[in-house]
C-alpha cells in the first residue's frame, strides 16, 4: 500500500552528500545480498539523488549533477535538500513489525525482572493473550491512530517502508478490524506498509485445548475473508514451543497458498523446529532464528528465503544469547535485520537500534548491519524490486542521517541521528544548516 495525501515535489534534489549509501553493486548482480556482499554500499563520496514524481532518476556526484545542462535548465522547477555534508542512505524497510495493539504490558515487564521468563508469563496468563482484551474492545478508529502514530514513530528514526502485523484480535471480526485499522493508517502515511495476516499468533482462550479447531477457523474463514479484501500481502505463523506446531504451519501455508497470499514465519525464538518442511512453501523470511540446526542452513542458503534477526527481543527479554549471525553469514544464508516492535518482546521503534545491537551482540559489521536493515528487508518482503536501494527507476525512499560517516548510524545508541527522511518522494522537515 502506498499512499500520502502529502505534497509531493515533481523534483527533488538531494546535494552536498558525504556519503550516499547506493546498495547497488557494480557487478549488476540481484538477488538477496549474502556473504561478502552483504558489506559492499555502493558508496559514493560527494553525491548527489535526482527525484521525478516519487522516484529516483539519477544518482551520482553533486559536480556532475550541477554541469548537467537539463538540470541547468530546469533548476527553478527543482526543490533542493543541501545536505549539508550528511549521510545519506535508503530508507529503512522494517520487515517485522506486531503495530495492532492497544496497551503495554508492564505486569510482563514487572515479573520478567523479577525472574519469571517470556513462557512462564504467557502459561500464567500474560503473554499474548492479554493483548487480546484490549485489541478486541478497541475501535477501529483507536487502533488506527494508534498504528499512525507507530507508523510516525518509526519514520523518524529512518524507516520508510514497514510490515505490519495483525495478531492480537484473534477471531475473525477482530482480525478484520486489526487489518483494516493497518490499511487506514498506512493510506495516511506517506510511507508504504506491508501488512501481514497473523491469526496464529496464540490460541485464544476460547479454543483453549482444542488448537486443531482454530487453525480450522485461520484456514477455512479467516484466510479466505482477509484475501477476498486484500487487507494482507502475508500469511505469518508463531511457529515454536507453546505456540503452533509445523504441521499446524504447514496446513496455514498451504490454505494461505490456495488464496494467493505469500507466507513467513516466526521460527526458532524459543525452542529448535526442522527447517525443511517448511521452506517448500518458499517463505519471504523466517524471523527470529536463535535455534536452528546446522544441518538446515545449507538449504536456507540455496533458497530464497530471508532470515531475520529481531535483537530487540533478546535485548528486551535479558537473554544473554543472541542469534549467532556470523554462521548464518558464513553459510551463505541472506540474513535482514527488523525491530519486530511489540507490547511484549520489543516495543523498540528504532531500526539503528536494532543494528547497533547486531554489531555489539551479534558480530555483524556496521555495513553488514545497513544491507541487512534496507536491500536485504526489502527482500524479505518482496519489495526489493521498488525499495531498499538507491537507483534510478526505485522509489524515492531516502534518510538524512546527521554523521558523516555511515559507521556512526549503529555507534550513537538510544538517540536518534535521523535528520529527515524522504519517502515516496516526500519530505519530512527541513534539515537544520
Ligand atoms: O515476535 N514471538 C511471537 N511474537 C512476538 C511477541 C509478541 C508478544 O509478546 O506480544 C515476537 O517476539
Ligand atoms: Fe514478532
């Protein structure tokens, strides 16, 4: 969805550029970034982005922008963003994000400090299933503003393209509501949003011991309701311990198939589930990734399935492990990074956050960091042929950062460097001189 009742310039001029972070390789090559290639920017020192009517048209050197005879030419038409020596790069693609909710859970927050852990909280009652209440009592209006104001949050730190889960309705009715508060807010944004069906979330308390009938209820109504109205591009599964099994996925994805709607996954959060019966199903990504047996990765490589670290889980959780991305990396898996914001394992909006916790605790390298956080989430949702790179044809999805060296976006931790973003062609503010 791609919308914004916003003023669009026809044409944008980005100038004064230290560093403009492309993701574009010059071999030309496509395809999900792996190995080495996940560190390779495309930088380009002293640059300039040319912008038509939401897209970008031309990229390269400021000298070479201001010679050039149309742009001479047409130079009063255009409105300019002198950068002031900034850092600039593709807006973030955000490609796991649980925005439908209505309250934060501080009892969870309180008792996880006090030693109980993430399903110990949800067997005694916390967890998922007290988000349900409040989703399920809500307006559409409330959970529509509530969304906006993620959906505005997130903006200003970088990110210009979000998936947005539903999940915490968890009947048909409130599903639908979830989905069409996401639609609405994503038609007000000037951004773009990836909305994904989430019904196995949890089971709800009123199929409580008899989860082979809500996954019934998932694939034989509410599939078929969510993709005759379009309200989602996904079907996700919670697939772990305490939550759905991989042969209740497999019938999920299978229903989701028959529908035509794309499938991922939450895989391998809490306990080790078999890779291969799943990734027949082709997801965009399985997300999570902490527990997962070496003998899945060289087929998590041959395939075009993204894996996705949500550090901001661990982080929030207090676990002292984090997914061990240099094995993933080193076997060649494509591996993205996202916020996964959520009222119970991350209300973290901030996707620098989410790569300064994968450099300090997960090994990965700042450049490593920024293709997983923009070209490797936009795989990760399909979108990478509009998003996630800088080049001319692609949306104009851009972020100011306020450094002047891409390296510093994960080293300034909890603050926030976004100096403006750009999204669809749009601008936010103005950057101070
Ligand atoms: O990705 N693990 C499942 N879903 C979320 C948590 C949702 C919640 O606790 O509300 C996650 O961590
Ligand atoms: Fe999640």
């Amino acid at each position: 969805m791609q919308y914004g009742n916003c003023v669009k310039p026809k044409l944008l001029l980005l100038r004064n550029i230290a560093q403009l972070l492309t993701l574009t390789l010059r071999s030309g090559a496509n395809g999900p970034r792996r190995g080495a290639s996940l560190s390779d920017l495309g930088i380009i020192q002293n640059a300039a982005v040319l912008c038509l009517a939401g897209k970008i048209v031309s990229v390269g050197t400021t000298k070479d922008a201001l010679r050039d005879p149309w742009l001479s030419k047409n130079r009063k038409k255009v409105t300019e963003i002198d950068c002031g020596r900034r850092v600039v790069l593709p807006g973030f693609v955000d490609s796991h994000t649980h925005p439908a909710f209505t309250h934060p859970r501080l009892v969870d927050f309180e008792k996880r400090i006090s030693g109980a852990n993430y399903e110990e909280i949800a067997e005694a009652g916390g967890g998922i299933r007290s988000s349900i209440d409040g989703v399920r009592k809500a307006s559409k209006a409330a959970l529509t503003k509530k969304v906006s104001a993620v959906l505005a949050d997130l903006a200003a730190n970088g990110t210009t393209t979000v998936e947005a889960k539903s999940g915490y309705g968890l009947n048909l009715e409130s599903e639908l509501k979830s989905l069409e508060a996401i639609r609405a807010a994503a038609h007000e944004s000037p951004g773009t949003v990836v909305p994904t069906f989430l019904g196995a979330h949890a089971v709800p308390p009123e199929y409580s011991g008899r989860s082979q009938e809500y996954v019934d209820l998932i694939c034989n109504e509410m599939i078929p309701a969510i993709a005759q109205r379009r309200l989602a591009r996904f079907v996700d599964v919670f697939c772990d311990r305490g939550a759905f099994s991989a042969a209740e996925a497999a019938q999920i994805f299978t229903a989701a198939e028959r529908h035509g709607l794309a499938v991922r996954a939450h895989m391998g959060q809490l306990s080790e589930t078999r890779l291969g019966p799943l990734l027949r199903y082709q997801p965009a990504s399985l997300d999570h990734m902490d527990h997962v047996s070496d003998a899945d990765l060289p087929a998590l490589a041959r395939s075009e399935t993204i894996a996705t670290f949500v550090p901001g889980a661990n982080y929030f959780l207090g676990l002292s492990k984090y997914p061990d991305a240099r094995r993933f990396i080193e076997s060649g898996v494509a591996v993205a990074l996202a916020t996964d914001y959520n009222p119970g394992s991350s209300p973290m909006l901030s996707m620098p956050m989410a790569m300064s916790l994968a450099c300090t605790h997960m090994k990965m390298s700042p450049a490593e960091a920024i293709a997983a956080a923009t070209i490797n989430g936009a795989w990760a949702l399909r979108v990478a042929d509009r998003k996630g790179s800088i080049e001319p044809g692609r949306d104009a999805d851009l972020a100011v950062f306020d450094v002047s060296d891409y390296r510093e976006i994960p080293y300034w931790f909890a603050t926030n460097r976004c100096a403006q973003t750009i999204m669809n062609g749009v601008p936010s503010g103005h950057l101070s001189k």
